[in-house]
C-alpha cells in the first residue's frame, strides 16, 4: 500500500472513529429528557433498536464497503 493510501485511511478512520462516537453520545442524551416529550416507539423499533438505527446501518455498510475496497487494491 502506498503511503498516500495509508495516510487517507488513517485520516478516513480517525473520521470515522469521532462521529462513531459523537453518535452514540448523541443517541444516549434522549433518555435524560422526561419520556412526555417523545412519542412511543413501536414494539419491532423497541425490540431492535440497533439494526432499525438507519446511524447504525450506515456506519456498518460503510465499514464493509472501506474493508471491500482496502482488500480490491491489496489484491490488485
């Protein structure tokens, strides 16, 4: 790997790593608000809050897709 490709993947990592975590600071405030103020969710969100996270989908799609790319130009 060249050392352009391996400077943009640690800037793209260190990226990813900050609003991974701004996220899930963010996603853990609403439960300090009263629970008055939000509407009720239904049971399918309730049971499965993290894969019906449209955040969570894309963080992981993204992830595959940076792996997928890293392992094409490795092997080319």
């Amino acid at each position: 790997m060249s050392t352009y490709m391996s400077i943009l993947l640690f800037i793209s990592m260190g990226v990813l790593v900050f609003s991974l975590g701004y996220t899930l600071a963010v996603t853990r405030r609403p439960k300090q608000l009263k629970p008055e103020a939000d509407t009720p969710l239904p049971t399918k969100v309730q049971s499965h809050i993290y894969l019906r996270n449209p955040i969570f989908l894309t963080y992981g799609i993204f992830f595959l897709l940076v792996i997928l790319i890293i392992l094409f130009y490795n092997l080319s």
